[in-house]
C-alpha cells in the first residue's frame, strides 16, 4: 500500500510540475515517426523479407515504447540522481565507443556499430550524446576567477577523445554535430569572442588538412565533390532524394505513391525528409520545421526563468543537439549539404537514434519541470 502511494505522489508530483507542452510536442514527432515508418517500410519488409509487410513498423513501434519508457524514467529523476547516472552513462558509453574500434560492425566502409549480448546492433554515439552535454555543461559550470579559462580547456579534454573515436569510425556526421554543440556551449558560456574564433579557426584549419592531406579521410573529399559535382556517379541517392522532393510538389503525389522508398537504401532512416515530402508535399516538411522550432522555443523561454548555469546549459545543449542534427538531416536531402547519414530525431527509424533522442527529451523534461531552479 505504501509502495502505490508513494508512485502515486511521485506521477502526481511530475506531472503537476511538467511542462506539458514540451511532452506533446515530443509525442506528436514519435506519432509522425509511426505514421511515416508504416507508410515508408511496409513495402520494404515485403520486397525485400518477403515475410509480414509491417515487419519494419512493428519493429519501430517496440523502440517507440521504449522511447518513451526511457523519456519518461529521464524526466521522473530527481535532478542530482539525473546528474549521477548519466556521469555513469558517460563512461559505459564512452567505453562502448571504444570498444567499436577493437569489435565493431563495418557497414559500407564505416565502424560505428556494436553487437553485445542483449544490444544486437546499436550505434553508441547516439547514445552518448546527452551525456556528452551533460558533461560539457558540467565542467562549464566550473566557477574560479583565478581560471576562468581553464573549464573551457577541461571541456575540450572531455571531448577530444570522443571526436577522435568518431573520426577513426569513420563518422564525420557525427563528429561535427558533436563540435557543433560543443562550441554553441563555449560560447553562450560567456567566452572572450576574440579567443572562441582564434580557437574555431584553428580546429577548422585542422579538419581541412586532414580531409586534404590523409587518405583515410579520402572518402569525405569524396563527398564534397561529389556535392559540388551534380554529374557524378557518386551522387545517386542525394540525385533520388532531391528527385523526389520536387515530383512531391506542394502538396505530395499521395499515400504509398512515392516511389523514393524503393529506390533508395535505407531511405526511411537518412532519407525521410525525402520519403514525406514525395507523398504529402513540401507543406509538410514546413510543419515539421514549425514543430521543431516551436519546441526550440518553449525550450529557450525555460531557459530564460533559470538562474542555475549548468541546467541552463544542459537544456540548451541538449535542444540545440536535437536541432541541429534536424538541420543536417534537412539540408542533407535538400542537398545543400553533403551526405552525413544523420537520422531525423524522433522521426527516423533506427533503434539507436530513438532512444538517444527519448534520453534528451527526458532530461529537457526533467529539467524544464516547475521546482528546477
């Protein structure tokens, strides 16, 4: 009996200090994901399992509920246990990442995924990314007049080793959207503006000698040229996506009328921009955009009741993650950018992606609740 009154108290206690239109803006993206996974996948299972046609959708439904599961178990936290488990998370992660390069699966050329006991085929970096704000924001909150600087040094200790793991994947992707944020952090942090774009300059220069001058890294010179050069042969499914965008028009050719889904590898994880706009239109892409920037903002006017520096830096960090990695999705098959292979947060199908979106969702709840300060 004690046992039901105190889960009780506790939904009663998170629910009334919820921020209620964050949580349905977060379930209205995994219904869309649900809706667009049916209608991208059902062939796909058919054509290529010749087994169920929903194999893929039922599949994507189990990780939506444990999505949600895990958003709502990041939310109910109280704030210095969330602070706890994820410095723990931190270090499984970053372990897990590790161990990607020693007994990791090589897909087309690249190393990112692990297959361990209970975990067949996950991407630890998507799993790691709420914990890498955490950490960043963690050390970032350090305050010394005597060094001031020192937490940005610290900060970059903590991520260099994770951007060179990432690079030696090779996943570039994800390597820029993790510096993306990083940066963002630095320099709502309050750093000397002068400093920031010496430092900036400096790591840019870096990347470019080493996309130009090392052959591993061939492959991305690869890709931007191939980004550049519509006529290359290397370009076919950027070509396809971008195809299918414009025969979708304004308003689509209709339900299960696309045909990107078939031709595309894939194309209901890297490619769903492209899957929803050929079948309902470009007026739908500007939805989702409407939806992603409506909970960018609710995010931010939280921000701006807060007086605690290091969660007003997790939830920034971890928004501006979401928003992002939204963006090169976006410009990936509108082709202004090139190939990443970067998944749409909370629409995409895969695992990985939808339980390390669910985690960030989580702990924005939980740190956008009424009593955090």
């Amino acid at each position: 009996m004690l046992d039901n009154k105190f889960f009780n108290n506790l939904y009663f206690y998170w629910w009334r200090n919820l921020d209620k239109t964050i949580l349905i803006i977060i379930l209205l993206l995994f219904t869309l994901g649900l809706l667009f996974s049916l209608l991208s996948t059902s062939l796909i299972a058919s054509d290529r399992l010749n087994t169920n046609n929903y194999f893929f959708f039922l599949k994507h439904c189990i990780f939506i509920f444990l999505g949600i599961f895990t958003m709502f178990f990041f939310s109910i936290l109280e704030k210095n246990k969330l602070f706890t488990l994820s410095y723990t998370f931190f270090l499984v992660f970053l372990i897990c990442l590790i161990l990607v390069h020693f007994i990791g699966i090589e897909v087309k050329g690249s190393k990112r995924w692990l297959d361990i006991f209970f975990l067949p085929r996950f991407q630890p970096i998507e799993i790691l990314k709420p914990f890498i704000v955490i950490i960043i924001a963690t050390s970032l909150s350090f305050e010394n007049k005597n060094y001031h600087y020192i937490k940005y040094f610290i900060s970059f200790l903590l991520i260099f080793p994770i951007i060179t793991l990432l690079v030696a994947q090779p996943d570039m992707g994800q390597t820029i959207l993790v510096f993306l944020t990083w940066l963002s952090l630095i320099f709502i942090s309050g750093i000397n503006l002068y400093l920031f774009f010496a430092f900036f300059s400096f790591l840019l220069s870096s990347v470019l000698s080493l996309i130009l001058f090392v052959p591993k890294f061939e492959y991305i010179l690869i890709r931007i040229t191939s980004f550049l050069n519509p006529s290359s042969s290397n370009n076919y499914q950027s070509e396809k996506a971008s195809e299918a965008i414009i025969s979708g028009g304004f308003f689509g050719k209709g339900i299960g009328e696309g045909v990107l889904k078939n031709k595309v590898p894939e194309a209901h994880t890297d490619y769903i921009v492209s899957v929803i706009s050929e079948e309902f239109g470009a007026i739908m892409i500007f939805i989702i955009l409407l939806i992603f920037l409506i909970f960018l903002y609710k995010t931010f006017k939280k921000i701006s009741y807060l007086k605690n520096d290091k969660v007003k830096y997790i939830i920034f960090g971890c928004s501006i993650i979401i928003f992002f990695q939204f963006l090169v999705h976006l410009g990936v098959n509108i082709r202004i950018l090139p190939t990443t292979g970067m998944t749409l947060p909370f629409l995409s199908s895969g695992g990985s992606s939808i339980i390390g979106s669910s985690i960030l969702a989580g702990i924005i709840l939980n740190l956008t609740k009424k009593n955090i300060s």
